[in-house]
C-alpha cells in the first residue's frame, strides 16, 4: 500500500517522474541525459533526445534540481531493484542504464496514482521552446498592476523585479484607454481562461495572485493549506500554465487582451518555436550564409551552428536541409536506425561507415522525428 504521508509522496512522485523519463532511454542514453532533460539543459542534443523520445512533459520539470538529489533518487531506484546500471562498450565505455519489470511497475502504479498522466497533458513540442515562468511573471505582474490602478493605488512594489517584464507590462497601460480595457475586461479573460481547470488548478492560480489590498501567498504556503506535496503541486500549476497557453495559442481571437502575453514571446525570442540563441541562427541560414560564416559573424563555435541545424530540422519543417544532407542519405540513415532498432549516433555510424558524419545522422533523425511530430 502506498504512504500517504506528503514527505513519503514526494518521494514517490520523485520516483515515478524520474522512472517515466527513463523509460524510453533505456539503454539509449546514459542517467546524466535523463537528467539533463528534467533540468532543462538547452543544449541541441537534449532537446533532440526530447523530440526523438517524444519526452517533452519532462523537460525543464526541475530546472534547480541539483545533482546531489539527482543521484540519492537514482541509488534509491537502485536499491528498489528499478534500474541496473551497465558499463556499454557502445557508449565509449560510459554508463547506461536499464529499467527492470519492477521498475515498469513500480512506475505504473505510482503515475496511476498520482494522474501523472493527467498532469502531464498538455505538455505538447510547441511548448518546448516557451518559457512558462516568464509567462506566468508577465500575467502575475499585469493582474497586480491592473488591480493596483482600478484602486487608485500606484505606490506599491512589484511583484516581479523584472526590468524587462516590467517595460512590457507599461507598454500595454500606456494610454487611459488601454488601461480602461484592461480593467473592465482582464477578469472575465481570467475567468473564461482558467474555470474549465479543475478547482485544485484555478485554487492554486489564483491563491498566487497578488492585488491592491491583498498578497497572494507562495507556493509553499499554499501547498501546505492544500495538504499537497511540493512536486505535486508543481505539476498541477505547470498543468495550469501549459493548458492556459494550448488555449490561448488554440483561440487566440477569444482572449483579445491576454492573447498579448502569447505575442511578447514571439517579439523578445523571434521564432518561438527554437530557443532564442537556434532562432539567431535561422534568420542568418535562411539568407543563404554558410554555416562557418553564421560561426564567425555571431562569435560561436561551428559544432554550436551545427547543433542549431539540427534544432530546425526538428522545429522548421519548411526549411531545405539539402545543402547540408540529401534525402538519400537521410533514407538510408532513418532505415539502418529502425532495422538497428536504436536511436544511437555511434551505432548508426559504425553501420554506415565514415562517409556518414554525426551531423548527417543528426539532421536525419530530427527531421524524421519532427515529420512524425508536425
């Protein structure tokens, strides 16, 4: 039977995320990329790992997770018979792992549990690249700030300390009829946006809220009203954002003011579906500058670029990576990795021999993973 103490549920929540993750890396990849993905790690190849293994609920799930946490949850999986971990020949002798049937157990009756699944959901690869704490600083910001000029109160210290939040959030009340429209309109925006949560969500979004005359408490405060363990409640406010911007980004025309939020993005970031440093690369590409030039006009290494390309193979359907790989060649990698069953570079390239490079079975596996996704 399972503890039902909240420090007893952490832990297997704890359990049950890190299994979930695993899963699809077994043998694929090492413990230290499973890692990388929950934490958030912007680097090319785990973004790749996370649209190849479709891993995208979990990226960024712990972005301050340190890695002493990390390993005390690894050798707690250990000891409970989840995971072997192996020395691979294949792997330049790094260490992979395997997930056991007690661990695939184990893992199905805490996410049954729990409702990971159900908290996980909206999570989808056109969130990958979306910052939801920015997101949820702008929306916090601006319903203080709305609250504070609807009582006539200026004086008050932000909650965000954000300078560029903060110029945001002037620009939308720069003139009396902006304001005005934010004021008669922004709860019933609020209102249609978050009551199809369930209340547990719309609880822990709005107990957050800071207002003229009332301070929303914090996450811990309410977590602990809530009788809930501190990861669960991530997940179920993570669940709130990311369904509250599918929505927006889904009926854009319905939310006519909050759909601004969805709007900021895409101005400071450029293509919202790369990361910012991926999306610099693009607009340099796509005027047909090669890829050592894109390295020393923007000051980076070449394997950086590189990792940009296969960025935009994952996320830029439209664009033509023939100059760098041709359809041919990407076939012939996308069989030798199904008929090897693997999605490992290393194997793939000892298949096809040295004519093949990284970069070419990179690009090939993101663009068929992001064909799949698209």
């Amino acid at each position: 039977m399972i503890s039902r103490s909240v420090e007893a549920q952490e832990q297997e929540m704890l359990s049950a995320v890190a299994l979930n993750a695993m899963i699809p890396l077994a043998n694929e990849r090492t413990l230290q990329a499973v890692y990388y993905i929950l934490r958030g790690r912007k680097a090319s190849q785990t973004l790749q790992d996370v649209h190849l293994y479709s891993l995208y609920p979990y990226y960024r799930m712990f972005p301050r997770f340190s890695k002493e946490n990390w390993d005390k949850i690894v050798s707690n999986l250990v000891q409970r018979g989840c995971i072997h971990i192996r020395t691979d020949a294949g792997m330049n002798g790094k260490s992979t792992f395997m997930v056991t049937t007690e661990g695939v157990r184990y893992a199905a009756e805490l996410s049954n549990h729990y409702q990971l699944a159900r908290w996980l959901t909206p999570f989808s690869a056109s969130l990958l690249t979306f910052n939801l704490d920015t997101f949820w600083k702008r929306l916090h910001l601006l319903v203080q700030t709305v609250s504070q000029i609807a009582a006539a109160r200026m004086d008050f210290i932000p909650v965000v300390t954000d300078r560029r939040i903060q110029s945001w959030i002037k620009s939308q009340l720069r003139s009396g009829e902006e304001r005005e429209r934010w004021q008669v309109h922004l709860g019933d925006e609020l209102y249609k946006l978050w009551s199809p949560h369930p209340m547990q969500v719309q609880q822990i979004l709005v107990g957050q809220l800071t207002g003229a005359g009332h301070t929303g408490r914090t996450s811990g405060q309410l977590a602990a009203e809530m009788d809930l363990a501190p990861l669960q409640f991530q997940l179920m406010f993570r669940y709130g954002l990311a369904s509250s911007v599918e929505r927006l980004q889904q009926e854009r025309e319905a939310f006519s003011l909050l759909k601004a939020l969805l709007d900021a993005d895409h101005e400071e970031r450029g293509d919202v579906r790369l990361s910012e440093s991926a999306a610099k690369t693009y607009a340099l590409i796509q005027r047909g500058i090669p890829k050592a030039d894109v390295a020393r006009i923007r000051r980076i290494k070449e394997s950086t670029v590189e990792d940009h390309l296969v960025e935009m193979a994952l996320r830029c359907p439209e664009w033509d990576a023939s100059e760098y790989l041709s359809p041919e060649l990407a076939d012939a990698i996308v069989r030798t990795s199904e008929e090897l069953g693997t999605g490992r570079l290393r194997l793939i390239k000892d298949h096809l021999g040295d004519e093949v490079s990284y970069l070419h079975i990179r690009l090939a596996l993101a663009r068929y993973r992001g064909e799949a996704t698209s």
